[in-house]
C-alpha cells in the first residue's frame, strides 16, 4: 500500500537550514560594520535639525540663544537632541554654528 505521508524529510530540512545559516553567515557581519555609519549619518541629522533651530530661534528672538540649554528651556529642541547618537555632547561655537563631534574627532 502506498501512503502519502507529506511532509518534509530530514534531508530537505538540512538544507534549508544550511541555506539559512549561509545567509546569515553572508548578511550579519555586514550590518553590524554599519553601526559607526548610522551613528553618524544620524549625528549630522541631528546637527542639521538643531542648527535650523538655532536660526528660527534668532528669527523670532532678534538674538542668538547664549547655549543649547536655552533652546532646550524654550522649547526649540528637546534634551535628547542635544547628544548625539554616539554619546557625545552637541556644542555651539562663538559663531552660532554647532559643532558635529564626529567631525571634531576626525580631524
């Protein structure tokens, strides 16, 4: 009698897991080099945002704000925007441009 059992055998699901694991092997040391990047490109984002702020700031205030704190305590950015993905503190120059710590630890 023939039975038709149907399912996978042991052969076929070894091979997809050895494709699988190929895969993985190929893809994750490739997403993890990446992080250095992300962070980066996230931190000059942010660099971007925070210097548009700075500018409505003086548009609406006749003046540049003293420090980043101002924005912060008039609501113009929150705290969390004043630090880049990296950890590293945003600082604002005497010329009211803000500093991207990735490109200060670079040079």
């Amino acid at each position: 009698m023939y039975s038709n059992n149907k399912g996978f055998t042991l052969i076929e699901m070894l091979i997809v897991l050895m494709i699988i694991t190929v895969l993985i092997i190929l893809i994750v040391p490739n997403l993890s080099g990446r992080t250095a990047d992300v962070n980066e490109k996230g931190c000059d984002a942010l660099v971007s945002l925070v210097q548009a702020q700075v500018e409505t700031f003086y548009i609406e205030n006749d003046d540049y704000p003293s420090s980043l704190d101002e924005l912060v305590n008039n609501s113009y950015i929150k705290e969390e925007q004043t630090t880049c993905p990296n950890g590293e503190d945003l600082e604002m120059d005497s010329n009211h441009q803000i500093i991207n710590p990735y490109d200060s630890t670079s040079t």
